[in-house]
C-alpha cells in the first residue's frame, strides 16, 4: 500500500505499541503518544527501556508485535518496506545515537544525501541542496574551512552538528532523535540542542527526542517517561 504525503494535524499517533525481541525476552510496552504538527516531545527512561528500539519501531526500521504508528495520517506497518522506507526517506530526519555518518563523503556531501535519495526533499530546499547545506552547517556553527573535509577528520561534536544537519535539510516534518547528546558536555549540549529546536521551529517540524537524562526536559513542550517492559 503506498503512504500519502498529505498533511496531518498529528505529525504522529502512536497506541498500544509493543515489542519483543525474542520469545524469550520480556514484552517491550510503550506509552501511547500524539504529537501536534511543529511540537517537540522529550522522552526519557533509563536503560533497558528500550528507547532506542521505540525509535526504530517509529522509524519503520523494526516492525511492533502489537499496536499503530500514524505517521501523518499514514499507517507505516500497513505498508510494504519499499514504501516505509520511501516515507522515510520523504518525510523523517533521524539523528542516530552514533551519527551513522558516510566516513568516506564530506561534510556537506554527508548533509545533502537525503536530497539525493529523495526528490520531495531536494525540492524543499530554498534554492539548492548545496546553499541549504551551507545554510544549516553555518547556523549549527560548522567553520566553512571545514564543509569539504571528510567528517573522520571532524571531532565527534562536528559529527554530531553535521548529522542534525543532514537530518534537517528539506524540512521534513518530524525529527527522530536517539540521545545525540550523549558525547557532549553541559555547555555543548545545552548549545547544540538550542540550535537544533530552532532550526526545527523555523521548518515547523516536530522532534522527537529519546534520552535518559532528564535535565533536557526543560527544552521541549512536552515529555513522556518509558516505563519499560510488562510481564
């Protein structure tokens, strides 16, 4: 079945969600969750909560035993992975926990990869894929000496900017987030998360973001605790 890019009130409608990774292992239950187009949503849990897997049954990357995802008005799970993964591709910016950056690609080439793998994407962008790029590097201070090194050759902070840069380029309506601030200090981490929450308003995007410190809440409109497994 394909998935409409038709807007929705609800970037994302989440219900009864669970998960388990083996038989053998304890059901994963998840909080359900609506998020209001251009809101951002702060989820926290310590580990073993499975934070990461919620993000990835989100992503449409892992498929819930039980439950719905609507994503902006589309059932994921009720459509093929071809098609999951071009809604992805169209319509999410996941910021990994561990970046997931091209070693061997630029910065900037890092950044304008989702337009090259997704037309809607590169025809948001305000003039091209590559002043866009610029435009989000420069805003999440990224030298410009810097654009056309290969991010093995940036510190892991830069990696981080360039991977919520590259999650932001043409705009697309929600932004996953899997604890990207883990590496950083206070200072750094309190920046990087002002910068990213801008330039996510500035696109009307929601953001998810899933970490197990607590002190982030303040930057968001709402948070949700994952309570873990279930008997």
């Amino acid at each position: 079945m394909p998935l409409s890019s038709q807007a929705s009130a609800l970037a994302l409608d989440v219900r009864n969600l669970r998960f388990r990774w083996t038989p053998e292992q304890p059901l994963l239950c998840f909080p359900d969750i609506q998020l209001a187009a251009g809101e951002h949503l702060f989820i926290h849990g310590p580990s073993g909560t499975g934070k990461s897997t919620f993000l990835s049954l989100l992503a449409g990357m892992l498929s819930p035993d039980s439950g719905t995802i609507q994503m902006l008005g589309n059932d994921i799970h009720q459509a093929r992975a071809g098609a999951r993964d071009r809604f992805r591709a169209d319509h999410v910016g996941v910021i990994f926990q561990q970046f997931n950056l091209v070693p061997y690609l630029t910065a900037e080439a890092n950044v304008t990869l989702p337009c090259r793998l997704s037309a809607r994407r590169r025809a948001a962008t305000v003039t091209s894929p590559t002043d866009e790029a610029h435009r989000l590097l420069a805003a999440l201070t990224i030298p410009a000496d810097h654009w056309h090194r290969k991010v093995t050759r940036l510190s892991i902070g830069q990696q981080q900017r360039v991977a919520a840069a590259r999650a932001l380029i043409g705009s697309p309506e929600l932004i996953l987030a899997d604890e990207p601030t883990s590496a950083l200090d206070s200072d750094n981490r309190d920046r990087f998360l002002d910068l990213l929450l801008t330039l996510a308003e500035e696109r009307n995007s929601s953001v998810l973001f899933v970490s197990h410190d607590r002190t982030l809440a303040p930057h968001f409109h709402h948070q949700i605790a994952l309570q873990g497994t279930s008997s």
